[in-house]
C-alpha cells in the first residue's frame, strides 16, 4: 500500500500568486519561535479577526479541504497499520 507523502504545499491567491505555504514539521520546527514572536504582538481581536477572515476565503478553504482529505487517508493507512 502506498503511503501519501505531503511536502510543502504553497496556498495560491486567485491570480495564481503564493501567498501561503504548509511545512513539514521540520521545516516548521525552524521557525516556530518567529511565528511566536509575530503572533505575541497580536491582540486577541486580531488574531479573532484574522481567524473570521480565512472562513470566507474560499481557496484557503478548499486547500483545508484537500489537507484534511489528504490527512483523513494517510490516518487510515495508519490504522490499518496498527
């Protein structure tokens, strides 16, 4: 049975250009205190208002979509697994 493998994914605005990106935890693991340290300066209202934002971001919504779908198979090969 073949594994899915997810690498980065880079999230796209309608014109085609990044504007996001998915790590590996890895990659993540190298700047999570950047993000920490970005985030640390945003009031709970910002961060609200952000979070209300994405919800009506149709792309962003459909890559959580397809990570979810992607997800969902490779936690089923891993239970098959174990």
């Amino acid at each position: 049975m073949a594994a899915n493998v997810l690498k980065r994914q880079f999230i796209m605005d309608e014109a085609g250009n990044p504007i996001g990106v998915i790590l590996p935890l890895e990659e993540f693991a190298l700047v999570e205190e950047v993000l920490k340290q970005r985030l640390e300066g945003l009031s709970t209202e910002d961060k609200l208002a952000k979070m209300k934002k994405a919800v009506n971001d149709s792309l962003f919504m459909d890559d959580l979509r397809e990570v979810m779908i992607a997800f969902e198979q490779a936690d089923a090969q891993w239970a098959e697994l174990y």
